[in-house]
C-alpha cells in the first residue's frame, strides 16, 4: 500500500479504528432495579439517557450524580475514549515520546 493510498484512506481507518475501541463496553448498575447492564464507552457521556434494558426505566447520566456507581461508568468511559484517541493518533503517527 503506496503512501498516496494511505493518505486517501486515513479518514475511513479513523473511522474503523475509533469504532473497534469504542465498541468497550462500560458496566451500568440501573438505580431502579439494581441490575447491571453493559453499555459501549461511546454511548455512556454526561447528560446521556439511557433505558434500562431490564426495568425498561430511563437513566440519565450525570458526571455529578449521587449515584456511585454511574458516576464509576462515566468516569471508566471517559478514560476508555481518551485511550482509544491516544491509540489513534500512535497508529497514525507513531509513539508520542
Ligand atoms: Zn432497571
């Protein structure tokens, strides 16, 4: 694969790339039911409303919510998103040293 090749195809590995290590899945304990449910990292941000997929119940995520266990999710989430940027740009540019 030529240079000029992998230029014209950067923005769609990009694409592939952010998908494949967003598709990490963050742990989700419902407040209602108690059950814990897998969501992907993408998906769980501050503000996000999620339904339950076993009380059916609407969750709204909040980075300052008194709920431990949501705010342990976002913060996990928050973290998988930096690192799979990070994996990016050192697939794209090399090592950050
Ligand atoms: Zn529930």
């Amino acid at each position: 694969m030529g240079l000029r090749h992998f230029q014209v195809a950067k923005p769609l590995f990009i694409a592939l790339e952010t998908d494949r290590i967003m598709d990490h899945k963050v742990k989700i304990r419902c407040p209602a039911c108690k059950q814990v449910f897998r969501e992907r990292a993408n998906k769980v941000r501050d503000g996000v409303q999620l339904n339950c997929p076993n009380c059916c119940k609407l969750l709204t995520l909040h980075r300052d919510t008194d709920d431990p266990y949501l705010r342990r999710a976002l913060k996990l989430a928050k973290e998988i998103r930096k690192a799979a940027q990070e994996q990016i740009v050192e697939k794209l540019y090399g090592p950050i040293r």
